[in-house]
C-alpha cells in the first residue's frame, strides 16, 4: 500500500536522522533504515498493531525509542507522527480531524 507523511511526520523523521548522525557517524543512517523497514512492514500489515485512538495505530521501531503512528485510508497509509517514546504522548493528536 502506498504511503504518504503529514508534513510534521517527515519532518520528525528528518530530524531524528539528522540528530542521530550528529550523535555517531552511521548512526542516522542506521535509524532511516530501521524507519523504513518499519514503515515497510505496517504497509504490508496495516492491520497488524493496536489502535491508539479510534483508527490511529502504532508500530514501535526496534532498536531506537520511537513509535510510527498512522492511519489507515482508502488509497493509502498516512504516517501521522514519527514520535520518540519520551515525548508527550499526546501531542501529536491535533495533527488528526
């Protein structure tokens, strides 16, 4: 299925790449990958996580302290956080209508 990122969300995700690689070089690189493949598996098995919210699910990465949120639509996957586990967990809620 096709995925698509609120602004926010790829812009969470650029951040924690570019933090990551600042922290060790490799590192930023290793966490795009890790965000990919877990992107890859909730788009092969959108229906695979628990629901957060009435139709928001979450996959947590393995490895890195982070959660992909997202949605099911009809054309598409709409990742609508890329949160850290630290972050209020809440915040990302006005992002949804």
């Amino acid at each position: 299925m096709k995925i698509e990122f609120l602004p926010e969300a790829k812009t969470e995700l650029d951040d924690a790449i570019e933090y990551y690689e600042l922290q060790v070089q490799g590192l930023g690189t290793t966490f795009k990958s890790i965000a990919k493949s877990t992107i890859q598996r909730v788009s092969v098995f959108p229906t695979a996580w628990s629901e957060v919210k009435p139709s928001i699910r979450r996959c947590i990465m393995h490895k890195f302290p982070y959660n992909v949120l997202y949605s099911i639509e009809e054309d598409c996957i709409l990742i609508i956080a890329i949160a850290h586990h630290h972050r209020n967990p809440s915040y990302w809620k006005n992002r949804i209508k």
